[in-house]
C-alpha cells in the first residue's frame, strides 16, 4: 500500500480553480465544515452557482445596455445625417432654382435681341433689294446715254432721208 499523500501539500494550498470544490483529508472526511452532501439548494455549491447565474444575468443586462444605448447613438446618428441631408437637398433646390430663373431670364434677353437682329436683317435685305433695283435703273441710263453719245448726230440723220 502507498502511503496517502495530499496532493496540494507542496504548495500549501490548492489552486484558486479549485477552491469552489470540496476537499477530503486522508480519512475521506471532509475538512471544510461549510461543505456538506445536502443536496439543497443553500449549500455554497448551488449558492455560488446561483449567484453565478445572477451575476451572467446581470452581464447580460449590461450587454444589452451596451446594445440598447448603441442603438440608441445609432438612431440618432442616422436622424443628423437624415436631417443634414435633407438641408443640403433644401439648399441644393434653392440653388437650381435660382439657377433656373437666370436662365429663363438670360433666354428671354436672348430671344429679343434675335428678334431685333431678324428685323433689322429683313430691313436690310429690303434695303439691299432697293439699291439693286435703283443700280438696274442707273445701269439701264448709262447704257442709254452711252448709246446716245455714239451717234450724236443720230437725230440729224432722220431729217437728211
């Protein structure tokens, strides 16, 4: 038979993972009285369980703090760039707006100085047409004159038949 040696009896203690565990001497009894075998609930076994479970319930309601106030961060965020967005659209309209009223100004400007330019065009066309005709006529005077001054004597010539 080996002699019975404790396994934590080279460091004095057992390790802190341990702790939560029960330990028994060398006779099989129980050293810590604040362990015993009862199988309800207010033993420390199922207290620190418990106490576990109101600690993951407590973390979790801490996450979902920590999600709920994201979310909450997250929401408001999105309603600043919401109404950013909306004031650049707002600004962006006054802009084409007022880009559309010059144009429709500059187009009237436009159309009438074309309509001063086609009349004064249609006077100067009529204007063309007149001089071209009074050069016809002055053409027509020269050419008759010209045809007077070879025969000058042309008159005289019916009388002597």
């Amino acid at each position: 038979m080996q002699p019975s040696t404790n396994i934590f009896s080279f460091h004095g203690c057992p390790p802190s993972y341990l702790s939560h565990f029960p330990t028994y001497g060398i006779n099989g009894e129980n050293p810590n009285p604040f362990y015993s075998f009862q199988t309800g609930v207010n033993t420390p076994q199922f207290m620190s369980l418990s106490s576990n479970n109101s600690t993951s319930d407590e973390a979790e309601e801490n996450q979902r703090d920590i999600i709920n106030e994201r979310k909450q961060r997250k929401k408001a965020s999105n309603r600043e760039s919401a109404r950013r967005s909306r004031m650049r659209k707002q600004r962006q309209m006054g802009e084409l707006w007022s880009q559309v009223m010059w144009l429709r100004n500059e187009n009237h400007q436009l159309l009438n100085k074309l309509n001063r330019v086609l009349e004064s065009h249609e006077k100067v066309i009529e204007e063309n047409a007149q001089l071209k005709e009074e050069t016809s006529e002055l053409k027509q005077m020269i050419s008759d004159m010209q045809l007077q001054n070879q025969n000058p004597f042309s008159c005289f010539r019916d009388d002597i038949v």
